[in-house]
C-alpha cells in the first residue's frame, strides 16, 4: 500500500501532506494480551470502541467550508496522541491517497464507509499495531476508535480513556454541562461513545432463530448492522450489534453493562444453538462444514460472498471442535484477505475482476 503517509514515533505534528510510508502490518488486529487466546472467540469476532468529539468554536463538519476543515486536520496533527499511539503513529492523508489504499484502510476497519467516498479535507491517524485510530473530518471532527479480536471491551475502555484525556489536554472539545459532548448527529450525543461486537452466529441462523437476536436488540436499545457495520450486509452470519444510547449514562456504564450483560447474552444464544445442531443431528453438521471446505479448496472462482459464507461455515467447525485440520486463526486472517482490496495488493487483480484470483488465493491458503 501506499498512501499519502507520515510517520511519527512520538504523537506529534506531521506534515499535511505527507510522503508515501512503510505498508500496513498483515495481522487485522493485534491482541492486547498475546499471551492468551482472544476471549470468546468463537462467537466473538472483534470488539470495538468509539468516541465523536468536535472541537469549540468550529461549524460541524457537514457545515464547514474546505480551509476550516484543512485547520482542524492540522490542530489534531499537532495535538499529542497518547495511549496505543505512544508507541508510533502513522498519519495517512485520506485526501490524497488513491481510491484503492483507501478501501484497504476500511477493509481493515480503520476508516468507515463514508470516509472513504468523502472529498473534503481529512486524515486518519492510525498506531503502530493497527489497533487505534483516528478518523478526523468523518461525520464528527474527530472519530476515535480501538479495536482487538475476540471480548475485550473493558482494556479497550481503559486505552480509549486514556487517549481522549491525552486529547483533552491539547484540544478543547464541544461541550455542554447538561448534554455532554456535542456532536453532529442527535443520537451521539452526551458521552460520544459507541460499542460494538462483531458476532459469528452461525447456528441461530441455521435453526432459523435469528429473531432472538432481533427481539434481544430492540429490547436492550441495540442496532445490528452488517459485516462492516452501518449501511452494510450480514454476509457469512457476521452481525454488528452497538449500542444507541449515549446520552444520561457514563461511559463506565455502558461498558460494564456490554462487556458483563449484552454481549455475553448473545453468546449464550450462540452457544445454546450450537449444542442443539450437535445433538439434533451432527452428521448433517459436519457435512456442511466439510463440503465448505472441500468447494473452498477445488473451486476456481469464487465472489465475495461466497468466501465469506463458506469461511463462516469453516469458522463454525473450528469453534466447535469438528474440523481441527484449519485453525481458527487462519479463517479470521482470509476473512480479511479475501477482500478485494487487500486480495488485490495480494495477487495483482484487478478490483471487481478478482474471482479466479480469489479461488486460487483460498485453495493455495488451505492446502
């Protein structure tokens, strides 16, 4: 990959229109604890943490004209980014950097969907382990993110704190003594915070009871999203759920409550789901899995969806302990890969025109 980049060791300023850097690292997410296995994650994909800030005295970013926004990318580059960022940070002009580095960036969920598509002023800010950034001039001035593989929301919390107290040092944020945090769209408003855990749920949808976790959601004020969250599909049974609520309640409770309470609730579901697919009929099971694996391992082209519906299937006799011969770390890595453009600095296809390279990149993964 190379995008506009800048890199910088110590959270600095860096130039704003900076030259081509080192690629990104190969993993998705680092662990925050390498010693041990990602915590729930069999049903766990990934977890993550936002905050939306806005800096006083600044129109949102939907109402500010190209220099003001080109001064708010330069006040954040030059405020000190503490936390993950303590050990390296690399600033990428979005602006500038072509159209398929950018889709490279959301693949590996570091920028949204908007930012990639957006013509504006904006950088995003990403540490040296993949596993924070910030987005700046996305919906809100600035958009803080953590990420780590598996249930980790509460050491995500406290790296998070610690980088928007960095912040505040630096910046003054938008802030009301009744309301919180102000922010561009109503719904963020009062801590700024978003949750979210990516979901494999697999067996619910085999037993038809996804409408568990449609009736949990509404009950608990929660969104579902799609694989890469808002505006995107459920492809290969993979669901977003986050919080909606922000405002009249500290962000120390709204972790607690999804790291102890909802997320474990889903999982419970999973699990249950998948003890009774066992028990009702485990050769039916297997077979699916192991006719995933065998179209994964012959075919000759192969879209998208269909890398990631067969891989779900994979990942489901991985988290159970029916297909030992593909390790599970190994299936959360091609979910990434087989994406068009991370397959496309892969193998040298071209965006769209990636199915027989797709094929021939899974066969060659799991030979």
């Amino acid at each position: 990959m190379t995008p506009s980049e800048s890199g910088s060791t110590g959270g600095g300023p860096a130039n704003s229109t900076p030259s081509s850097g080192a690629p990104l690292h190969t993993s998705r997410l680092v662990r925050i604890d390498d010693t041990q296995p990602p915590p729930d994650a069999d049903c766990v994909l990934s977890s993550r943490i936002r905050l939306a800030r806005n800096l006083l005295g600044f129109h949102f970013v939907n109402k500010a004209s190209p220099p003001m926004l080109a001064d708010v990318v330069h006040r954040v580059q030059s405020a000190r980014l503490g936390g993950p960022f303590t050990g390296g940070v690399r600033w990428v002009n979005v602006q500038a950097t072509a159209a398929g580095d950018r889709l490279l960036l959301f693949e590996r969920n570091l920028i949204s969907r908007p930012f990639v598509e957006a013509q504006h002023p904006r950088g995003v800010a990403i540490s040296s382990d993949e596993t924070a950034s910030v987005m700046v001039n996305e919906e809100d001035h600035l958009r803080l993110q953590m990420l780590a593989p598996g249930l980790q929301l509460v050491p995500l919390a406290e790296r998070m704190f610690a980088l928007d107290a960095e912040l505040e040092h630096a910046l003054e944020f938008a802030f009301h003594p009744r309301f919180g945090y102000l922010t561009a769209c109503p719904t963020n408003v009062g801590t700024g915070m978003r949750i979210s855990a990516m979901l494999h749920l697999p067996a619910l949808r085999l037993l038809e009871e996804l409408d568990k976790v449609q009736r949990a959601a509404k009950d608990l004020h929660l969104a579902v999203r799609g694989f890469h969250g808002e505006g995107t599909d459920a492809l290969g049974d993979f669901f977003q759920v986050s919080n909606q609520v922000t405002l009249g309640r500290s962000e120390h409770d709204i972790v607690e409550e999804f790291s102890s309470v909802i997320v474990p609730r889903f999982i419970a579901y999973e699990r249950a789901a998948r003890k009774a697919l066992l028990e009702r009929d485990a050769a039916s099971l297997d077979d699916r899995i192991y006719r995933a694996l065998g179209i994964l391992r012959t075919c000759r082209l192969l879209t998208l969806d269909e890398a990631i519906k067969f891989l779900s299937r994979l990942r489901l006799g991985a988290s159970t302990g029916r297909l030992t011969e593909v390790p599970l770390a190994l299936i959360d890595r091609l979910l990434l890969e087989v994406q068009p453009a991370h397959l496309s600095r892969a193998t040298g296809c071209e965006l769209g025109e990636d199915r027989a390279a797709r094929a021939e990149f899974v066969r060659r993964s799991l030979r």
